[in-house]
C-alpha cells in the first residue's frame, strides 16, 4: 500500500509541476536562469544552497515564479539544495503538490528538506484537530515522493562529499514548548555528530536555538543538549529560519566552536515582493565559505560572506 501511494502522489506533483510551468509561461514567465560560480572550480568540494520559509501557498501565484525562479538560479554541480522549514504556510496536500511539483520541474531531483512549524502544526495553522505527528507525516509523505522513496522519519542525516547533512525535527506536542525532541532522537544526534569526526557538519533546524537570533521554541534542556553535542563534535554550523530575518541582520555567530547561520525567509509574508534570498555554501579543502545571494536575481549580496 505504502508504495502505491507513493507512485499516486509522484504522478501527482509530475502533473502539478507540468500545469504550473504553464501557468507561469502565460504570466509572465521566467527570467533568465543565473546561477552562480564558486569561489575556486578548481578545488571546491561540495556545495549546499540553503532556503528558508518558502511559505507556498496554493493561490499566491507571485510564490510559484518567485520559487521557480530560484530553483533555476541553483548551482548544478557538486550541489545539494536544502530546505529549512515552513516549506508551505497552512501544511495542506495542496500546497505541498505546488512546492514539489515546481521542484520536481525546475529544481535538483534530489534535496534534504526540514520540517517548520507551518508545516507540521497543521492543527493551529488550518484549525483542524492533527497532532503534530500527523503533520510530520504528512510532510514526509510528499517529501518522500519527490525523492520517489519511503521516508519514515522527520528527523535523517545525509552525507555529500566533505561534509555531513543533519536534518532536526520537533516531535511532540508539550504545552509551552513549540519544539520537543525524543530521547531517541537526541541519542541519534549525539552519535551523528560523533560518527561526523572531523569533517565539517550542518545542522538544519527551522527554529533557532535560544539565545541566538531572536523567538525560539526549543525545550531549554533540549537546547542545552544539542549545543553540547555540536560543541563536543568541535566544527559544527547550525543554520536556522523562522525569524524572517532583514538582509541586513543577516549574520553568523560563533559560541563555543559552533558557527549559528540566521538565514532570511525566501518569500516573507512581511514583504511578499522581498523574494529570492538564501545561502550558498562552498567546501573547500582548507576552508567554508558561506555567501548570501538573491538566487532570483542572480546576485552576491555585498558585505555578507563569511569565511571559516
């Protein structure tokens, strides 16, 4: 049963994507793509693009060109593009056929997605009665047919070449507390990180630790814990959404050996014609470079690189 219905919603989001490019042909269409140049081709590694609060909505046509026009402004080589949550804005199977169909047309076949709280609190955002578990499912359902495989679990880590990929998760409801962690969880954490060595890792999380780029909805206990466990790994970026952070107060915070990235929202519902920003990230040999570009436009953004 699982793999018919992952075959169904496949074919779904293929057909979506289709009458999307359509749609976005006859209003107005694409601008060039423009995607960017790394630093140095001759010794990069790996590269990671990283968007944050996509907020697709179903009949706000201005996001569909907005978010193909960035999918068409990624890197193709030595590329994986990442997703930090708040992916769609009420975590309707609607709006989840838009972002994956325009992804499966103009996008990577492949891409490493967390889950916000739009997403997964579907029972607050669209006043239903789902528990939060039952939006992690439903957003990995349709994560899992972009990737055309099964996914089990809201929480994953993903190794590319020079660097490992950790994908964090709320699980739970717990009244005062957005975001809540198993012990499970928490366990496999410290033992991604540890099996990481010595190589860089990227932790993904939608929500920001406490103390770091403003409104958290961390468990501080919980919050206490992975801080520990990145600073005991000794190389560890954590790279968060949420807050919509202005391109000016976009920064990087070093605490303990960890860098924390705030990364802006790709479309703010503050500023719905402020779309097109995120973070490009270069792995070199001797180094990270993490640069914030207008991925729509195909432009660096002056006085935000960040060099480790």
């Amino acid at each position: 049963m699982a793999k018919i219905l992952l075959f169904f919603r496949k074919a779904m989001l293929v057909s979506v994507g289709a009458i999307l490019s359509l749609v976005i042909m006859f209003t107005g269409g694409l601008q060039a793509a423009n995607p960017p140049e790394p630093e140095n081709a001759d010794t990069l590694i790996s590269q990671i693009s990283v968007l944050a609060d996509v907020h697709m909505e179903t009949f706000e046509t201005f996001r569909y060109r907005g978010f193909a026009g960035c999918l068409r402004g990624l890197p193709s080589e030595k590329n994986t593009l990442v997703l930090l949550g708040d992916n769609t804005m009420n975590g309707q199977i609607t709006e989840y056929l838009v972002l994956y169909g325009l992804m499966n047309r103009y996008g990577p076949k492949d891409a490493v997605v967390a889950p916000g709280n739009h997403d997964v609190r579907i029972n607050f955002m669209s006043g239903g009665d789902a528990t939060i578990c039952e939006g992690n499912k439903r957003s990995n359902d349709y994560y899992g047919a972009y990737l055309n495989e099964v996914v089990a679990k809201p929480y994953y880590s993903r190794k590319i070449t020079g660097a490992t990929l950790i994908v964090l998760a709320s699980e739970q409801e717990v009244e005062g507390v957005g975001d809540y962690m198993s012990a499970e969880q928490l366990a496999w954490l410290e033992e991604a990180l540890t099996e990481a060595a010595a190589e860089p890792v990227f932790v993904f999380s939608h929500d920001p630790l406490p103390g770091t780029f403003g409104q958290s909805f961390y468990d501080s206990a919980q919050a206490a814990a992975i801080r520990g466990f990145m600073q005991a790994h000794g190389g560890a970026y954590f790279l968060s959404g949420h807050v919509h952070a202005s391109v000016p107060n976009v920064t990087v915070l070093e605490e303990g050996g960890v860098r924390y990235v705030n990364v802006p929202a790709l479309m703010s519902n503050e500023s719905p014609t402020t779309t097109g920003f995120g973070f490009q990230i270069e792995l070199y040999p001797d180094s990270v470079l993490l640069r914030l570009r207008d991925f729509e436009n195909g432009e660096w953004i002056e006085g935000k690189e960040f060099r480790f």
